[in-house]
C-alpha cells in the first residue's frame, strides 16, 4: 500500500540513529554528506549522490587527506618525482575505515593513484551506511510507475549538510579562516569537479574558482583526485569520440552497400 506521496508504506524509511560508537565523522563520510542532494530526486522529496561516476576517487582522496592530516601517513618523493605515500610507524588510526587505508600503505610505500584505486571502490557503501546511522540521510522506498518499489535517499533532517555546505561556503564565498577539516573539503570539491552543482548556494564564479584552486593545491589527496578525475573524464571523451566515429564508419558502409 502506498501513502499519497507514492511512498510504499510496507517499508518504513530506515532512519538510523544518533550515531553513537561512530566516534569523529571521518572526511570521507563529511565529503560524502555535502554530494547528496538532497531534492533531486524525481518527485523533489528524495535525493542523489553527485559525481557517482568518479565517486571513489573523491572518497579515496578524502581518506588520504584525513590520514595526513592525522599523521598517519607522510608523502616522499619516488621515480621520476612521483609523489608516493608511506605510513608513519605506530601511527595506525582506530577508525576501521582509516585503519583499513593505512594498513594497504604500510605494506609498502605506493604512489598516490595506485592507492586511490586500490581504497576508493570499496568506500561508497559503508560510508553511506555511517551516515544512515548518524542519522544524517535516510533509506527508504518509493513506488515508481505504481508497480515497484524502488530505494531511495532521504534527507535525515539531522542539519549537518546544511552546516558543512555553510562552512564551505564561508571559505570559498565570504573569506573566512578555513580549519584544516574544511580547506580539505573545499578542495575535494572543486578536484573532484563537483563543486558547480553547488550553485547558487556557493556561486560558480572566478573569485571562488581561484579561491578553491589555491586551496587544492594545498591539498594533495585533493590534488590526486582531482588528477585521476581528469584522466578519467579524458579516456571517457575519447572513447565517445571513438564511438561516434565507429558508428559514422557504420553508416557510410551501410550506405555504399545499398
């Protein structure tokens, strides 16, 4: 049975808790937060995630960037002036997530894209999961097309978004002293190119463009993600063009066959 907003009643929307045992938010889970939107959904009451595509570079960058700003990790510089990355000994965070990352690097100094690509794919869920239990977003259903029921994202109504989207625009708009937490998800943002979906709430303009450059470059993990986002968005736009071009070929040899 559904209720007259389409939502199906036989779930009720899975509202987490207060979060308690989940200790500080990690940056991951606060760079996560600020990508929901939360009114994007198709009827404007349920939300997405911006920028899933290259979601796992821009959660990988925020756990590299929470690890050194912990001092957990420390950059060196490898072959050719690549930046590598190596755990500091003794210094393994008890958040699991964190934990995780630092244990992958302590194997063995690693640049920062092989780390990216080896964290990153396995953050979305259990980061979405902290949230749900923080009760800063919520899990529900909705019938769509009144014949199934689909998952949706909800706001949680906990404020937190609206306090850490304030924040950012603090920085990036009225010139405020950034923390340590907030240049790195400032920088986040702009590397991982989601930061104009932001708009009008922190304008897409040159000073805030220039504004949040000067922080990525700050802000290495940023600076990575934003470098693997880059790549990634290139061999996307070739393999279009390729496309287009493998379909075009089709065509005129369809039209000198007939």
């Amino acid at each position: 049975m559904n209720d007259r907003t389409g939502r199906s009643t036989a779930d009720e929307p899975e509202t987490g808790g207060d979060g308690a045992g989940l200790g500080a938010p990690t940056l991951a889970e606060d760079l996560l937060l600020l990508l929901f939107q939360p009114h994007s959904g198709a009827e404007r009451s349920s939300g997405s995630i911006a920028g899933e595509n290259i979601l796992f570079y821009a959660l990988g960058g925020a756990v590299l960037a929470d690890l050194a700003l912990g001092e957990h990790i420390r950059t060196a510089e490898g072959r050719g002036g690549a930046v590598t990355v190596e755990a500091i000994e003794g210094r393994r965070p008890a958040d699991p997530l964190l934990g995780a990352a630092w244990d992958h690097i302590a194997e063995k100094p690693r640049g920062v894209q092989a780390v990216l690509a080896a964290v990153g794919p396995t953050l979305r869920g259990p980061v979405l999961d902290r949230l749900v239990d923080r009760g800063d977003i919520r899990r529900g259903t909705r019938r769509v097309l009144g014949l199934f029921d689909a998952a949706v994202l909800e706001d949680g109504g906990s404020g937190r978004r609206t306090e850490l989207v304030g924040d950012v625009r603090g920085v990036l708009v009225d010139g405020t002293e950034p923390s340590p937490r907030t240049a790195a998800l400032a920088a986040l943002l702009y590397g991982s190119g989601t930061l104009p979906q932001f708009h009008p709430a922190i304008p897409w303009t040159s000073p805030v463009i220039a504004r949040a450059e000067e922080l990525k470059r700050g802000n290495w993990g940023a600076g990575a993600a934003a470098e693997a986002v880059a790549r990634t968005m290139t061999a996307t736009h070739r393999e279009q063009r390729h496309r287009r071009g493998r379909r075009a070929a089709a065509h005129m040899t369809g039209r000198a066959d007939r």
